[in-house]
C-alpha cells in the first residue's frame, strides 16, 4: 500500500513536530490521541493504537486509539506475551500478520470492534533495556502492510521512545495502576519466590533505586535550606561524600573506582549547572526548587539524546540532585541515605548502577519484571551483593524502610518477615557459610583420599577478588573475565588503561600462573557505547572471538595491553573464548604471533612466549578435538556456555532452566571424550565453568581424569574438602557408570546409590 517514501519521511516530521508539542502539553492522553490519528492517516491504516506499559501492574494498557472503540481505551490489558500486542512486547521485535485473527496468539477483547481489521502491524517502544509499549496500526483488508511500512513504523517508534519515557516520567505515568491500599499490598507481598542470581542472605529496609519522585518531591520546600549559601554548603558536603565513596570503592573494585562518579564530576564541573542554580536562588527561588528545575533540564536533554550511554546517564543527574538535595534538608537525621545498607528494589539495572550500589554498603539487590544481562549477574556476585530477580511488579511499591529479607541462595522474599521467618534465616545462614567453607583451613595444595593431586585455581572477573583468592590459597588464576574493565567504562578502555588493569592483576599473583580470557561480549555482556546493531539471536551472533576477529584494532590493544602487563609473569596463558573451528583458533593465534612481532620491533618490554589455549564452549569441537588438540597450548572447559550450546538451552532464560542439565548423558559423554583426547597430547586441561564447584560433578570430573579445577575464590575451600573425600578409583568406577547411562533417569539412578556412600563435607 505505500505510496512512497516521502510520505512516510514527513510522517516522521510530523511525529518530530508532537513530540515537541508534548514537552508543552500537560496531557499525555491529548499527544497520544495525536500519534495515533498522524500514524493511521500516514500509513493509511484504518486503526492506529497505542499500548503503553504499566509499570505498577506490568500490564500493557491501551491508551489511544483511532478506529477501535474509544471505550476500550484503558479496558484492554494484556500481559507482556500475552496477544499479539503482549507477543511484540516480549519479542521486542516487530510483528505484522496478513490475517490476524487466525493467528493462535490473537486475543479477542469483546467490545474492541477488531474482529474486521484481518492485517496487523505492531512494533515495540523501547529504549535501551526500558520496555515502554507498542505501536499498532491495522485495517480491513487482508495482506495489506509491506515492508516499507514495517519499516516506517519502527522508526516512528524509535523516535517516539524518547518523548512518551520522558512524558510519562514529568506527568507521572508510571503510576497509572490504581492505588493498592498498603496493608493490602503487603498482605499480597509476603513471601514471594523469585530467580536467584547471586547467593547470599540479606535482612534490611527496602529502598527504591529509581523512587518514583527522585528528587525529593515529597519534601516540601519549607523542609530545606533556602539560601545560596545552604546550597553551597549542600554541594561542598556532595562532593566530599562522593570522594569519599570513591575511596572506598577503590578498595573493592581498583579498576573501576575513577569511573563510577565520572559522570557526577562531568555535571558539578558543568557551569551551566551550578551558576543557573546560584541565579534561580538570586532571582528568588528556594534553594531546592532551584535544584530540582535545574535537574530536571538536564534529566531531560539526556534522555533525549540518541546514545544509549548518555541516555543512562540521566541517572547519574538524578542521583547527583538527590544527594544535593539531601545535604539540604533542615532535618539532617531524617530520610534515608540514598543507598545505604538497604536492599535496592529496582525495575532496572545497569552494570554501572551495580558498581555505584558497591561504592555503599547495599545489602542485597531485588531486580523487579527485568530481563539480567549475565555482567550484572556476574557483578553482583564478584562484589557479593545478594540478588534475586522477581516478576512481581508490585514489590516497586513496598513502602521505603519495610523491613525485607531475601534469601538469595534460594530466590525467596520475605516483605516485613515474622520472628519465625528470622530464627529460620539465621539458622540456614549459618548452615550455607558452613556449606562455602567458611572458617575452613585452605592447604596450599590439594590431593584427593588416594593422594592424587588436583590443581584448584580462581576465577577472577574484578581485580577485587585476588586478595581472596590469595588467602584461600589458589594456584594461579585459571580464568580472567577480562570484560569487567570493558563494560564499567562508558568507551572502550585505552591500551594503557588496560595494561594497568592487567599489571594488577599478574603483581597480585605473581608467582603464579595466570591465564587470561581475551575479550568475551555480545550475547548477553553488551557494551552499549560500541552501538552495535541489534541482533536476533544474540548468542549465536557476533560475540566473543568471532567480534574480536572482525575488530581487529579491539583485539590487538588487548593482546598488546596482555602482554606488556604479563613482561614478568612467570607463566601466562592467553586464550580464546567461544572457539568453534581450528580456522578461528589459527586466527586467533596468529594475532597474538603478530602482536608479538610488533611489540618487538617498537623494543618495549613484553612477554615473549605466551601459552595459547582454546576454551571449548561449542559442540563443534567435538568432532575437531584430535587437532585442536595437537594445535593449542592449552584448554579451558567453559561448561556454562558448553551446556547452553550442547543442549540449546539459554542459560539466562529462566523458561528452560529444567533443560539445562550438566548431568545429560551427551554432556558426561563430551566431556570424557575432550579430557580423554586432550590427555593424549599431554595438554593441560581444565574445567572453569559453575559445575567445577558443583560437590555432585567434581567426582565426576576426577573420575574422568579432570586435574584442575579453577572457581570462584570462594568456593576454593569447598572444593578443596569435596576433592579430599574422593578416592580416585571409586570416581572413576562412578564416572564409568555415568558413562554408561544414556538417559537422564538411568544417570538418576547411578547418582543415587554414589550419594548413599559419598559423604564430601
Ligand atoms: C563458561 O562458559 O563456562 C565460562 C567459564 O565462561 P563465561 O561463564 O564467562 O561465559
Ligand atoms: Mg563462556
């Protein structure tokens, strides 16, 4: 049905042109009505319909419509994958069917007067990981949209994301679910069972990450200072406090801490920030709401802006303001603390808010509806932040302050817990730091019953983590995640910033063998600033050593940054995450082989003969491994990808958790067949994903003849114990029978009479 082009570019001008029109509207519903009579007359549908995301009830509400019953308007509810309009929303992809409603996922509203329109189109709004609704346009004819008009629609959606987060923020609209009374909310509220991401126990008063009012509007003005003089004692105290987290993140986390409060210092150096505040209070207007407009404005030019970076920066406003705004408060003792010891109830999170809750003392994190990218859940875990992630949208509206408890070991949430609920929570706590090792003497070194010695090397993502990795003892470090000094910056890390990383870490395991994982994105552990495309399976995209390979100026930094940092390691391994073809690894390699060149013709100071290794992640290997074998240096198994990719399970996708099974027969069976194959080339081998620490796998994995282990550092001591209690020949007779099972009950049953006699801790 398109005409042409331009008419589909001027609808976009006339889209430009509301979403200006917005800014001086006071009424959402009005601009909305406007969108969606532009967008059906542009793309000459005879409905156009607007869906926005209530964030209180996770519902997808209908909110303009031309051509369906206005009636509906605000009726029609659909949870996200729920329809057609709920199935865009979950997709976040477009959807456009000739013949709706035979589509089985078509959903009848009665009233609606859809039943007429055969075609539909929807694409989702969003922005960033920020669901925020979906567009729809429909009409009578069947087969009647084309890709140009799919096309058309979504870059109305991309321009509109911006305007409709940003009106529904100033006019309040994320509070659109009718008010629940609170003893009837928390009634509800409980207990609730949720993901768990990162283990650990947490009882602390809850506290909103984005509260629906940032900056302190429920204060009123009489409540603060007023002067230009509070407000520069205000922002003085700011900046102390800010240093001073600064400080005490370097502790925690040394390669990140000047970056965390970058963006704070970017704004109190903005003079267009302070001097309008100082003018505004001049001309009369009390300190705070001085603030607050000033904010504001800056909130608002941020979020519009096209990059996803300084988009997420608008946070870092808010929590500026909310911090100036509490040093001015006249009652100094009352509130909270933005952030301190509370367990954060947030409906998004990105890899910088979790550094930033680590710079305070955050007892626990509650991830609200939220998809997690798998750096978060990493992050959170390094740091030992407790995190759970839970669907319940209503949890954003605990009251601040109500006492929470989350045992995160197994996903539960208690809201306002009994003194019965307590006593059990102490009682598994110390229970689980029995179950860690805690109070466990480490020895240096590690040998089974029968004196058979397994080498125990740490996993290390944050530099932090070393100081525990050397008291408990660890051989070296089996697997770097270089990717956390990628992902706190807001631009891709310089070769010098990255060396001073890397330096740390071979000064603090000096001695040591160090084994560094090249780069390791895409998938789920995205960077936004690269702005790369969207992919629809980003798994099995550009990830990983197939984006280093076609970024080879990325790639060559890192290796260069490696190897000068490595000049005086006594043994450094390179390796290769997500290999899957002896080509790629050669690749690989000969990047290194290249960088080693250089590096010696500009005569600096590096190290000259890293081992390379391949991780085996991918299936592929399988079949390849005799030459793999005879071509790499050495090998890491990395069983959580090595899992998700045998199995085809998405090891962050909750849905398909019951898939993931590290015990499936084809898993026990590739991996005896690797650690078999590899022997015969008298390459060392290891096993660094969750189940080398996993008490029911390690005596598997030493009856297959798995001699190093490498795991979080505080998993060491357990391990340690668990290896202790095998006696080699029963692990291997166990691993025989395991091999043997070819179904997931046959291996249940094998496991079962094992635990009858295998007692590790
Ligand atoms: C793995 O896949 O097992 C692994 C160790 O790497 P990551 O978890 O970082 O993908
Ligand atoms: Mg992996």
């Amino acid at each position: 049905m398109t005409e042409n082009k331009n008419q589909h570019l001027s609808l976009l001008y006339d889209i430009s042109e509301l979403s200006i029109l917005v800014s001086d509207s006071k009424d959402i519903d009005t601009f909305l009505q406007q969108v969606v009579q532009s967008v059906a007359s542009h793309l000459h549908a005879e409905v156009g319909s607007i869906y926005l995301l209530d964030d209180n009830t996770g519902e997808l509400v209908l909110r303009a419509t031309q051509g369906l019953n206005p009636a509906s308007v605000g009726q029609i509810r659909m949870r996200i994958g729920e329809g057609l309009v709920g199935m865009t929303m979950d997709r976040m992809a477009p959807f456009c069917d000739g013949s709706a409603c035979e589509n089985p996922f078509y959903k009848y509203f009665e009233n609606a007067h859809e039943e007429s329109y055969k075609s539909f189109l929807s694409v989702p709004i969003g922005r960033g990981l920020e669901k925020i609704g979906v567009l729809v346009v429909q009409h009578s004819q069947p087969d009647y949209f084309e890709a140009a008009d799919v096309m058309a629609l979504r870059a109305i959606a991309a321009q509109l994301a911006g305007t409709v987060a940003n009106a529904r923020l100033m006019m309040g609209l994320q509070q659109t679910a009718q008010p629940v009374s609170t003893p009837a909310l928390m009634q509800r509220l409980q207990f609730i069972r949720g993901e768990a991401t990162a283990s650990g126990f947490a009882l602390a008063p809850a506290a909103l990450l984005a509260p629906q009012d940032p900056l302190l509007a429920d204060v009123p003005d009489d409540g603060f200072e007023s002067t230009a003089n509070a407000y520069q004692h205000a922002l003085r105290a700011t900046v102390d406090q800010l240093k001073e987290l600064q400080e005490q993140l370097a502790r925690r986390l040394p390669e990140s801490a000047a970056l965390i409060f970058e963006a704070h210092y970017m704004i109190l150096k903005d003079p267009r920030f302070d001097r309008q505040i100082i003018d505004l209070i001049r001309q009369g207007q009390p300190a705070a709401a001085a603030v607050r407009q000033v904010a504001r404005q800056f909130i608002a030019l941020f979020n519009d802006s096209a990059s996803p970076y300084i988009r997420e920066k608008a946070h870092d406003i808010e929590d500026l303001a909310r911090r100036i705004l509490f040093n001015l408060r006249i009652e100094k003792g009352q509130g909270r603390s933005p952030i301190d010891k509370n367990i954060i109830i947030a409906a998004q999170l990105y890899p910088s808010d979790v550094l930033k809750l680590a710079s305070e003392t955050v007892a626990g994190i509650i991830l609200v509806g939220g998809g997690v990218t798998s750096h978060v859940a990493i992050m959170a875990r390094s740091l030992k932040i407790p995190m759970i992630i839970a669907q319940e949208r209503e949890l954003l509206q605990v009251p601040e302050g109500t006492q929470v408890l989350m045992d995160a070991d197994i996903g539960n949430i208690y809201i306002d817990p009994s003194a019965q609920v307590r006593g059990q929570f102490e009682e598994r706590n110390r229970l689980r730091l029995a179950a860690t090792g805690g109070g466990i003497e480490m020895r240096p070194e590690t040998f089974t019953r029968d004196g058979v010695r397994v080498h125990l090397l740490a996993n290390i993502n944050l530099l932090g983590e070393l100081d525990l990795a050397r008291t408990l003892k660890a051989e070296g470090v089996g697997l770097y995640r270089s990717e956390f000094p990628f992902i706190v910056r807001s631009v891709l890390p310089s070769e010098e910033e990255q060396r001073l990383v890397y330096a740390r870490l071979f000064k603090q395991m000096a001695g040591c063998p160090v084994f560094v994982r090249t780069l390791d994105i895409g998938g789920d552990k995205v960077l936004p600033y690269l702005n790369l495309p969207q992919e629809a399976n980003p798994e099995l995209g550009l990830r990983s050593i197939r984006f280093l390979l076609k970024h080879r100026d990325v790639f060559d930094q890192q290796l260069r940054a490696i190897l000068r940092a490595g000049a005086q390691a006594e043994q450094l391994g390179i390796m290769f995450p997500m290999i899957s073809s002896l080509d790629e690894f050669e690749a690989a390699r000969e990047a290194v082989v290249g960088t080693l060149a250089t590096l010696q013709r500009e005569g600096l100071s590096y190290h000259t003969s890293p081992a390379i290794g391949a991780m085996i992640e991918m299936p592929s290997i399988m079949t390849i491994i005799d030459e793999l074998a005879a071509a790499a240096d050495f090998f890491a198994i990395g069983t959580n990808d090595f899992i998700q990719y045998m199995l085809a399970v998405d090891r962050t996708n909750e849905n398909v958790a019951a898939y993931y099974q590290p015990f499936h027969p084809s898993i026990l069976r590739s991996l005896a067949t690797i650690v078999e194959r590899v022997g015969r080339y008298n390459k060392p081998i290891s096993v660094c994903g969750e189940v080398a620490h996993d008490v029911a796998f390690i005596p598997f994995l030493v009856g297959i003849g798995v001699r190093r282990l490498s795991v979080d550092p505080q998993f060491l001591p357990l391990v340690q114990q668990t290896v202790a209690a095998i006696a080699t020949q029963q692990a291997e007779t166990f691993a025989k029978a395991l091999l043997a099972a070819s179904s997931l009950h046959q291996v249940q049953k094998v496991r079962a009479a094992w635990e009858k006699t295998f007692k590790p801790v």
